[in-house]
C-alpha cells in the first residue's frame, strides 16, 4: 500500500520562494528609512538610559534594524526567563 503525501504532489520553486519573501518577509524600499529612524532613536534613548542608570548592567545596543543589547553577566538574572523579564522590564523603563 502506497502512502499518499502532499510533499510527492506539490513543487515549491524559487519563483514561489521569492514571492513569500517579498510579500512576508522582506522590508518594502520605501519603509526601511522610516524603521531606521525609528530604530536610531529608540537606540539613542535605551544607550542613553543605560548610561544613567549603570546599577542595571546595561552597556550598550547594537545593530540596524535589530536591537541587542550587551549587559554585564553579574548584574543580570541568569535563568533565561527572567533574564527576558528583566530586560523587558528596563526597556519600558526606558
């Protein structure tokens, strides 16, 4: 007995890769200078934040489009749930 699958029948080519990615995935031209911006400036207040406030452990940000965000090890929780509430909690802070 044969066991029908989906993945025999459908061919995924490059064309239908590229569509997903430039309808889900891929920042349209005209927005990107508008997220960078945005970006800059939410950098310029969370550096600025950790600069104020060094008890936290915050050193610096990092990047374009995507934030990270260094932190001293001793002065962070090191389970890594917490760790996640912790920097969420001071970039509300921020």
């Amino acid at each position: 007995m044969a066991v029908e699958s989906p993945f025999l029948t459908v061919v995924i080519g490059h064309s239908d890769v590229a569509d997903f990615a430039a309808e889900n995935i891929n920042l349209r031209r005209e927005d990107v200078e508008d997220y960078r911006v945005q970006i800059r400036l939410l950098r310029e207040k969370l550096d600025r934040y950790a600069a104020e406030h060094k008890e936290h452990g915050l050193i610096k940000t990092l990047n374009d489009i995507d934030i990270a965000f260094y932190v001293e090890g001793n002065k962070v929780p090191s389970e890594e749930q917490d760790l996640f509430e912790w920097l969420a909690e001071r970039v509300c802070d921020a």
